[in-house]
C-alpha cells in the first residue's frame, strides 16, 4: 500500500483501498464499489440473476492476493457469514481484477469483482450476492502533518467536491 510512501516522501495523492489509522495522515472517501460475483457464461449458476453465499461457498475460486486492499474487504464479509476457520477453495491468487476475470471466462473458477464493466473484457455473467452485500471503499489519502502548497489543496478540494459515490449513505467503518 501507498501509507509507507506518503509517510516517508512527498507524495500527494495517493489513492489507497483501506487505510489503518495514522495519526499523520488524512483520508476521505471518494466512492465505494459493491462487489459482485463473476462466473463462467457456460457456468450453472449463470443461469441466475443473483446468488446467496451458500450458492457459493462450496465453489473454486479465483481470488485476489492478500497484499492488495480489496481481499481483506472480501475476507472480512465472508468472515461475518461464516465461522473463523471457513476458507474459499482459491486456487489462485491474483493481484489485478482483470486476471480474475480473464480466468473466470476460462472457466478455471468464479471470482469476486467490483461494480466496474471496464473489468470486463471477456465474457463472463456478472451476479450481485444477496447476502454477502459488501463495498470495497476507495479513498483519497494526504500527509497532514506537512505542508501542502495552494495549486495541491485547490486540487484535494476539486477531486472531493466532484466525486461521485456510487453508493450513497453508505460510509464503510475501519
């Protein structure tokens, strides 16, 4: 992640998926994407227009790797759902979502994917989870303990006031 970076440099703006309190540094959310279910266009459960966890739980997955922000999200919903010891069969572990779902189309697995048709360059059927509704939040992060020049904080104020949050009233709790 971009916390270690943004602490020791002078970089402005990163954008960061999930973000542990720090006292230095400053956060607000520009917009949280649901996440959804991508299978196979060939698959049973493409024959639904939405699936349960239980629908789910038994399949192979391709999934993301635990270093990137979003797997901790997906983690932690499927944690609430089920007991501590329960793990996704993965069968790989992939850093970019487009691999997940070149994969998935393949037909090596289904894997979970945020609210983004731009991820989706090869066929796959693109199902909500009616009882794993979870968002994976992106927010816009800055040192605030340091100084931030007028053009940098005009900039903030522009990216915050134009951001569009897909997903209104919802405001993740970290």
């Amino acid at each position: 992640m971009y916390v270690p970076v943004l602490c020791a440099y002078a970089v402005s703006f990163p954008l960061e998926q999930i973000i542990f309190p720090n006292v230095s540094i400053a956060r607000d959310l520009l917009y949280c994407e649901e996440i959804y279910l991508a299978v196979p266009v060939n698959h049973p459960l493409a024959e639904k227009e939405e699936v349960c966890f239980n629908d789910i739980k038994n399949e192979i997955f391709i999934g993301y790797n635990s270093s990137t922000g979003i797997a901790s999200t997906i983690h932690s919903a499927i944690a609430r759902k089920t007991d501590s010891d329960f793990r996704l069969k993965t069968i790989f572990s992939a850093n970019e979502p487009n691999t997940i779902t070149y994969m998935v189309s393949k037909g090596l697995g289904i894997g979970f994917v945020v609210e983004n048709p731009s991820l989706y360059t090869t066929p796959v059927k693109v199902l909500p989870i009616t009882d794993l509704s979870f968002y994976h939040p992106i927010y816009l992060v800055w040192k605030n303990t340091s100084y931030m020049s007028p053009a940098a904080n005009e900039f903030r104020q522009f990216i915050l006031c134009n951001r569009k949050l897909r997903t209104s009233g919802i405001r993740p709790s970290f």
